[in-house]
C-alpha cells in the first residue's frame, strides 16, 4: 500500500530552510503571511447565492463591472404582486399600450405554443406557418419561405404613401435537446406584438410608413440574418429593431454590446484499423480530434479573459472501442469583443487544428462559417428606448457588454438598429442554454416582461417613423464608429 503525502506547498514561507522566494513575490508572501503554517486553504470556492432584492438606483447600474449572471426569485419578480407588472406613469394612455395589452393573451398562446415544439436551425416548419398564419389573419401581407430560405418569412404592412420603412425581427429557433432554452419563443411574440401595434399606431394616427416582419431562422448557428442581409432582406429598412431575453436584475433590460462568433467546423479522415489486432495500420481521427482540444485548452492560457473558445467531438455513429476511427467531426466557436481580435484568434486556433493533423497523419477539412459581428447599438434609438422604459414603465436599461453574441449584430453594422437585452426571473443556475432557462421562458412573468420591452421599443420605433428631426439623429449616430451608450 502507498502512504499517501500531503502535496508539497507552492509557495513556502520565506523563512523556511527548504527554499527562499525569489524576486519580486517574496514581499506579498511575507506581507500576506502565506507560509508553511498557514492553516487556511489557498483558494475558496465561493458558493453560488441568490443576489438580494436590489433597488434599482443608477448607482448599482453604474457599480457593475463584472460578468455575473443575475438570478432573480420569480415569485419577488414585479414589485407589487405576483400578477401586475410595474405601474405605468398614471393617465399616460396609447394606442401602443392598448393594442398589446388586449394582444397579449393571444401572444402568450403563440409563446407557449412555439415554446412546446421546439425546432433546431432552419427546422423551424411549426413555427413557420404558426407566424405566417397568424400575420395573414392580423392584416399583414405574407411571403412565406422567404428569400427561398424555407423557414424564413417577410410580413408587410403599409399606410398611405411613403414614409420609412421600420424592420421588425422575430426568432423561433431552439437548442438541441433543451428546447427553449433561449427564450426565442418570447423574441417570436414580441416582433409580433411590436408588428402588430405599430399597425395599430399608423391606422390611429394617420402615419405614412411601412412594418416589415422578418422571421429569422437559426440564430443559434446558422446565420440566419446573415443569409437574409446577403440576399437583401434589409436593403427597405430605415431601421430595424428586435429583442432578447437574459438573466439580469428585475425590472431591467441592456442596450449593451456583445461578442463576434466565428463557428469552424472541423473534420479529421483517417484510416480504420483492429485496435488490438493491427493498431500501426490505422491513422486515428479521433485522436487528431483529441490533440486540437488539447491544443486549444493550452491555447485558453494565453487568451485574453474577454475571449471565449469552447467547442464539442461529434464523430459518427460508427466508432467502437476496438475499431481504430477513421472519421472524426469537431465544432467550435472563437468569441472575441472586437473583429480584429476574431481574425487573429481564429488563426491560432486554426494552427492547432492543423497541428492535430499534422502529428496523426490524417487529412483536415475546415469550413469557416460567416463570422457573427459585435451589436452596433444605435446610441439615438438606444437612449430613448431607455427614456420610455424608465417613465413609462418603470424599468431601467443599463449598458453593460455581454459575452453572448447574435447575427443581429451584422444587421446593426448594416442599418441602424436596435437590440435590447431584457431580464426574467430565472431559477439560480439557470441562465441562457440551460433546462432552467427553457422552464422561465414559458412563464407568465417572463411573458409581461416581454410584452412591457416590446411596448418599449414600439414607442422608440414610432417615433423614428414620425419625427425627422430624430430620425436624422438616428442616421448621424450610425454614421459614426461604434460607441457604447453611457446610461
Ligand atoms: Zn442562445
Ligand atoms: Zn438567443
């Protein structure tokens, strides 16, 4: 039997006989009393917690800094009671406003109903024709499959003559396995609901100005908007707006920025073999595939913290432990803040993907997919969508960069856009791409957030369609380089 030692300490105290610490450290040892005798562990693992019910003051806003993820107890989630949402300013009526409220139900019935069949990117039939339907029957004109994208759809609405054209994006894309973990369902319903109501607006108020409704497909990979920006699908718009559900504080949403993506696919050919009978005649994929991870993991040490690399081993259905696999299938995304940064980080990931190849002998293939840009948040639309949600609703907007990303943001580098972030209340540990996130997006609460932001950037679209003078602050904003909004 082996006599199992303590492993030797890092760093022993200066003091000690056995080694002195060299350089510059030896004073922070002394200083933090890090020593042989320490009888504290090194590092703590902090326990995740349930944050306290904040106050929403500009100064927590102003205090965050960080990465975390906010986990909000649902039944505290308005302010109130479980059921009404945070009191509108009082006698401060409109057409928006009561369009989605007598709307919601039927939205809340398109939310459940997308949430409970979930469909992967450009499978998305269901949700398809639940969308076209429901927009012929609500006065919209419907070119299904647009663009000849199957699962991509345009919903025209038009008062009078001229006017600009307001962009209106709905997702209805799920993750494999775990549904709806991203909440697209809400996305669905409130480019619905923002569709819908500016109808309502335009009829009421006598604007000249036209609605477009595009269903974008496979945002969760796949490009969908991107597909649909090459073929034009954006070219009409004056502007265009969407939204996004998240974690966050209660009463919140983020005009912040996000992360580029760049998704590889990587494929390794080798050669099969008997794994114990002849194991020198074969050439391993899967060890080439096994190398790159590895590579990439040591990679992970000389990223930058903001970056992100994370991918998964698909193989095929054939490997077996005694067959040597000739075949092995890699996916990964590289996510950096900026596009410069993607272009060289993705060519050091791609030399370890070659490395891999290199020392097992097997042929690579690599399919680069159009990269994911940064949110161009246009700061005009950004402030004043936060104007409406504070006064009208009570609910702060914060400017805060995520390390998510979306093909939304090629759209906001190509038109002047909007892309709000809004929170619902999630269980803890049950962010965005998880089975608690897919649980928080079919509830009630999440649904009178969804509907309170829609009606937040209806009121910012209205007036873009309008008002020139703003709108033309709208244009000069875009015209200039990306800034992130200070709110
Ligand atoms: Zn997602
Ligand atoms: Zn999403």
């Amino acid at each position: 039997m082996t006599e199992i030692r303590p492993p030797p300490l890092l760093h022993p105290h200066p003091s000690s006989p056995r080694m002195a610490l060299p350089g510059c450290f030896a004073a922070f040892f002394r200083r933090n009393r890090v020593g042989v005798n320490h009888p504290e562990p090194r590092y703590k693992v902090e326990r995740p917690r349930i944050l306290p019910d904040y106050r929403m003051t500009t100064r927590f806003f102003k205090s965050i800094t960080t990465c975390d993820n906010f986990y909000t107890d649902p039944p505290n989630w308005w302010l109130n009671t479980d059921a009404d949402p945070p009191a509108y300013s009082p006698g401060d009526e409109s057409v928006i406003d009561q369009k989605l409220d007598e709307l919601s139900p039927l939205l809340r019935q398109l939310s459940l109903d997308i949430h409970s069949h979930p469909e992967t990117a450009f499978q998305e039939i269901y949700a398809h024709d639940l969308l076209t339907t429901f927009m012929a029957d609500n006065g919209f004109k419907v070119t299904k499959s647009y663009l000849g994208i199957a699962t991509a759809f345009r919903a025209e609405f038009h008062h009078g003559k001229g006017g600009r054209t307001l962009g209106v994006n709905s997702e209805y894309d799920a993750l494999k396995g775990i549904g709806h973990a991203c909440g697209h369902n809400l996305i669905a319903v409130a480019g619905v609901g923002v569709a819908l109501t500016l109808k309502a607006a335009l009829e009421a108020h006598d604007i000249c100005g036209r609605i477009v409704l595009l269903g974008t497909p496979a945002e969760e990979g796949g490009g969908g908007k991107i597909l649909l920006l090459n073929g034009g699908g954006y070219q009409e718009m004056d502007l265009c707006v969407m939204c996004h559900p998240s974690t966050g504080p209660k009463h919140s949403a983020n005009v912040g920025t996000c992360i580029t993506v760049q998704e590889i696919e990587v494929e390794y050919v080798g050669r099969s073999a008997h794994a114990g009978a002849a194991p020198w005649e074969g050439t391993n994929a899967l060890d080439a595939a096994f190398l790159a991870y590895s590579g990439i993991s040591v990679l992970r040490q000389q990223m930058r913290p903001e970056n992100r690399i994370h991918g998964t081993i698909e193989g095929n259905q054939d490997w077996a432990p005694n067959v040597i696999p000739d075949y092995a299938k890699m996916r990964w995304l590289v996510r950096t803040p900026t596009r410069t940064e993607l272009t060289s980080l993705v060519e050091r990931v791609k030399r370890c993907f070659e490395a891999a190849a290199l020392a097992t002998s097997c042929e690579i293939k690599m399919n680069l997919a159009a990269p994911y840009l940064d949110l161009n948040q246009n700061q005009v639309l950004g402030k004043e969508f936060s104007d409406v949600l504070m006064k009208r609703y009570g609910m702060h907007t914060m400017s805060r960069a995520g390390s998510a990303s979306t093909d939304f943001g090629n759209v906001s580098y190509a038109l002047p856009a909007l892309h709000p972030g809004f929170a619902i209340p999630t269980e803890l540990n049950g962010g965005n791409h998880t089975i608690g996130f897919t649980r928080a997006a079919a509830s009630l609460h999440a649904h009178e957030a969804t509907l309170a932001v829609a009606k937040g950037l209806a009121h910012t679209a209205l007036r873009a369609l309008r008002d020139d003078e703003f709108f033309q602050q709208v244009k000069e904003s875009f015209r200039k380089p990306r800034q992130d909004l200070s709110i």
